[in-house]
C-alpha cells in the first residue's frame, strides 16, 4: 500500500462509527454510550491493524473490545472488518498511550492485550511494559485485572519477565515458544497479527506472558 492509500486510509477511518480519536468526551462512558451494555471491556494496546481486538471480539460475544493505536491508516483495516461483519462489540479508539488516563476512567477497564510491541532496546521509557506505563494502565483498571503479551523479541520478553519480578506481580501464563506449547489456548495460535506473520517468516520463537497487573 503506497503513500496514496495511507492517506485515503486516514481520512477514512475518521468517519467510520466504531472509531474515536482522542475522545475524552467519553472517559467514564464506554459501557453506556458506546457498546450499550455493561460487559467487560478488553483493550489491545498498540493494536496495529487490529487482528486481536476482532479475532478476540469474534470469540468472545459477550466482552467488549478497543484497540488503540496512534496510527489511524492501521486500525482501518479492523476497524472496516468489524463494520462489514457488524462486529457490535468492537471500537477503535485513535491516542498516544502515554495519555491514556486522560481518556479512560479509573475501573473502566478488565484486561489488555499488546501484540508484538516495538521492542525499543535502546529506549526503556518507550517500552510498554515499563513500570511508568503499568501505573498508567493501573490507573483506567480494576483490581486484578489481567495484562496478556504476545510477543517475538526474547529482550523484551525477559525484560517484562525482570519488572514482574520486581514488582512481584503474578503470573498466570508464561511460554518462550507457543507453538511448542501442548495446551495452547486457541486464541493464542490462530489469531497471528501482521507481525506476528512476519516474524514466524523469520523462524523466530513466539512469547507469551499473562499476568496480573
Ligand atoms: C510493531 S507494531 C505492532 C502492531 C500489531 N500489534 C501487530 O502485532 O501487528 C507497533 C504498533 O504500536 C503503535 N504504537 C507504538 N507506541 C505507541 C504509543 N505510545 N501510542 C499508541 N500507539 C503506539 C504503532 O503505531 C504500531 O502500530
């Protein structure tokens, strides 16, 4: 997709229905004014294209589903899926993550997702795994809500593995290769994210964690 079809992306997706852009208007409201229920609310962060947030929206009819990203010509591609096969229970919500408390009120939250991040090996503050961003996603969370990572890189892997020690966090999943892994959950093996595909090409490994925040 040329520079074109980024742009025509971009300004497409400001007027789909399922997508916000920094939204504030909304903190403390997505139950009521956007889904109209009171399921619980997942979030993937840094959701790219969105293959979590509606491959797990499709599994899972009674939660609800945002992914975020800062880049909107990447969640068109989610976000026109979910429109064309009425994916009610799915939105898109264009924000830096850095902010996110700005946009999300304090217990909104049930779980997160963050597929395949940007590594970033030479800057910690931008990982999003860091204890500066675990605090700002304790802050739109319940009490033990969970944080689910699905990624390729062992440095961040082992690095997110060093802050739950730390931090003395729980751990309720932990795999170096899972699709070595005898239970894996299905959504884990057939949901793969740009990414993802991407990194498989390469033969590398594929990490899980989940753990509580
Ligand atoms: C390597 S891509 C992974 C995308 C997708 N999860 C996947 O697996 O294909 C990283 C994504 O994170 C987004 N991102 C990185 N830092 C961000 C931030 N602070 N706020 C919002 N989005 C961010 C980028 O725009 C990009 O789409």
């Amino acid at each position: 997709m040329g520079q074109k079809g980024k742009l025509q992306k971009f300004a497409e997706v400001t007027a789909f229905e399922n997508c916000y852009e920094y939204a504030k208007e909304l903190k403390g409201k997505w139950s009521s004014d956007v889904f109209k229920n009171n399921n619980p609310i997942t979030v993937e962060l840094a959701c790219g294209k969105g293959e979590y947030t509606v491959g797990l929206a499709t599994r899972f009819a009674n939660r609800n589903f945002i992914g975020i990203d800062v880049k909107g010509n990447r969640i068109w591609q989610g976000a026109k899926y979910a429109l064309e096969n009425n994916l009610t229970n799915v939105a898109f919500h264009r924000l830096m993550i850095g902010n996110i408390e700005e946009y999300f009120a304090k217990d909104e939250i049930d779980e997160f997702w963050i597929t395949f991040p940007d590594p970033q090996h030479a800057k910690e503050r931008k990982r999003l795994t860091n204890p500066m961003f675990l605090n700002h996603y304790r802050k739109i969370s319940k009490a033990g809500t969970t944080m689910n990572l699905k990624c390729d890189s062992t440095r961040f892997y082992t690095y997110t593995k060093e802050i739950i020690a730390s931090q003395n966090l729980e751990i309720l999943q932990d795999s170096d290769d899972i699709y070595a892994w005898d239970d894996i959950p299905e959504h884990l093996a057939n949901i793969q994210t740009f990414y993802e595909k991407m990194w498989l090409k390469e033969g590398k490994k594929i990490k899980f964690l989940r753990y509580v925040l």
